[in-house]
C-alpha cells in the first residue's frame, strides 16, 4: 500500500484500516525491527544463561565442583 502524504502515514499507524471486517494495525518497519532486535539481545542473555548453568552441571558431574552456584539457578 503506498499513501502520497505524511498526515496518511501517520493516521494508518494510529488507526490501522478494517479489511473484510478485520482490523489491521500498521507497524512502523523501524518499530518491527527494533523490537525484534529487542527479542533478539533477550534469547541471546538466556542462551548466555543456559551455557553457564549446563557448564556448572558438567562440573558437578566431573567432580570438579560440590555444588553449581547459586547465581545460575
């Protein structure tokens, strides 16, 4: 869909349109990615968690360590 002005830009992102009696919301392409982005660093901070805690169970198991810290659990 191609609008000519910027006031039609703005009113579709505030109001979306109904299609076949459907609301449909319109989303800033910027807005998308960064949320996505967003999502993205989140998954990448619980990889980065799951890592470290499969680490301290290795540990254990190899009887390198008693016990896996706290801070992982």
């Amino acid at each position: 869909m191609k609008v000519n002005c910027a006031e039609a830009v703005e009113y579709l992102v505030r109001e979306g349109f109904h299609l076949y009696n459907r609301h449909i919301v319109i989303r800033r392409y910027d807005n998308v990615l960064r949320d996505e982005y967003e999502e993205y660093q989140e998954y990448l901070q619980h990889e980065s968690r799951l890592q470290l805690m499969r680490q301290g169970l290795e540990n254990v198991a190899l009887g390198l360590a008693e016990d896996i810290e706290e801070d992982l659990i």
